[in-house]
C-alpha cells in the first residue's frame, strides 16, 4: 500500500504574518526597511519597532548585534525628530500626534515636569515599554538640553536593542524561536499587554 504524503499545511492568519517576516528578514530591503521602522517608531508611529526587529535578529543570529547597532542608531535619529515636534511644533503637529495616539495631555505635561527637574529618567523610560515617541516629544517640550538629549537617548535605546535584545537572542535565540513558534498567540497577548502596559506605565515611572 503506497502512502501517499499530505501536502504541507500553509501557515494562516498571524502565523502567516511571522512566516513572511522570518522570510523576508533577510532580503535586500530588510535593513532599511527595519532602519526606517525604527526611526518612525522613535517619533510619530505607534507600533514598536521590536515586531520586525526580533524576527530579523531570530533569521541570522551571527548578525543580531550588528542589527542592534543599527536599530539603536536609527532609533536615536528619529529621537531627534521627536524632540523637535516638542520643542519647535508643539502647537501644531505635536498637539495633532498626541490627539491620534490618544494620549492623555496631561500624562505628556506629567513626563514634561520629570524632565525639566531630571532629565536623567529618559535614559530609564526609554528602555521600559513607554512610547519612546512621547519620551523624546515630552523631551523637547521639556527644554532638555540637545546634547543631553541625545546621551541619554543613545544609552537608553543601545541598552534596549543591543544588551537586552541582541543579547538574548544571540545567546537562547533559538531556544527562545522555538517557544515563540510554539506559543506565537499567546506571546502577540503578551506583547499587546506590554504596549497597553506602557501607556500605563506613564503615570508612574
């Protein structure tokens, strides 16, 4: 008796999406698909970079911190433009992004308040699930120096991308690939949950 075998089962809904982005994580566009993702992320777009960011790191291992460099480097270019719509187009495109996001204006004047007296938390709240976005916005309507600025943002954001997440994935990548294969509904929960998380987050951190 000649077993005939089954054809393959395609992957569907959102199993499709991490099935396409593992795939096109290495082609030709990837980098500066993810460097333009990163910079939007860091100053007017709401979706965390890290959804193309962990899949591409997850496709080639060998270059997850150079990915991370990069990430981190294009993330603190985008910081500049947030911090500029803070501290030159408040009134208008500032007032106009915050509205979109649905961000409270005073948990922005809350993070505005922390950074004129101590600027030292962006570094801290740039590496924890609040919107980088309104850490470099309030950032700008802080006042805080330029300079300062883009220290603290480039530790803070080389500490998320390349300590935390290249790291990890360089040294349990493929242990941590094969839970999230296994697992891949529950972890796109625990990652809308960090999000929500921090917008929370703002009003305490």
């Amino acid at each position: 008796m000649t077993i005939i075998d089954q054809p393959e089962k395609k992957p569907r809904g959102l199993r499709a999406v991490y099935a396409w982005m593992l795939t096109n994580a290495k082609g030709k566009h990837a980098w500066a698909m993810v460097a333009a993702f990163a910079f939007a992320e860091s100053s007017f777009f709401p979706i965390p970079a890290d959804v193309m960011v962990l899949p591409m790191m997850l496709a080639d291992r060998k270059r997850a911190f150079r990915l991370g460099v990069w990430v981190a480097f294009w993330s603190v270019a985008g910081g500049m433009l947030g911090y500029a719509i803070g501290a030159l187009f408040w009134e208008t495109a500032g007032l106009w992004l915050i509205h979109a996001l649905h961000v409270p204006l005073e948990q922005v004047e809350a993070l505005r308040a922390k950074y004129s007296n101590n600027a030292y938390l962006i570094m801290i709240q740039g590496a924890t699930p609040i919107p980088y976005k309104l850490v470099t916005i309030a950032s700008g309507l802080a006042g805080v120096s330029f300079p300062l600025f883009m220290l603290y943002s480039a530790i803070t954001r080389s500490i998320r991308y390349i300590v935390i997440e290249a790291m990890l994935v360089h040294f349990f990548g493929e242990k941590a690939q094969a839970l999230l294969e296994k697992y891949l509904e529950v972890a796109l929960i625990v990652f809308l949950v960090v999000v929500v998380l921090g917008f929370i987050a703002l009003r305490y951190l």
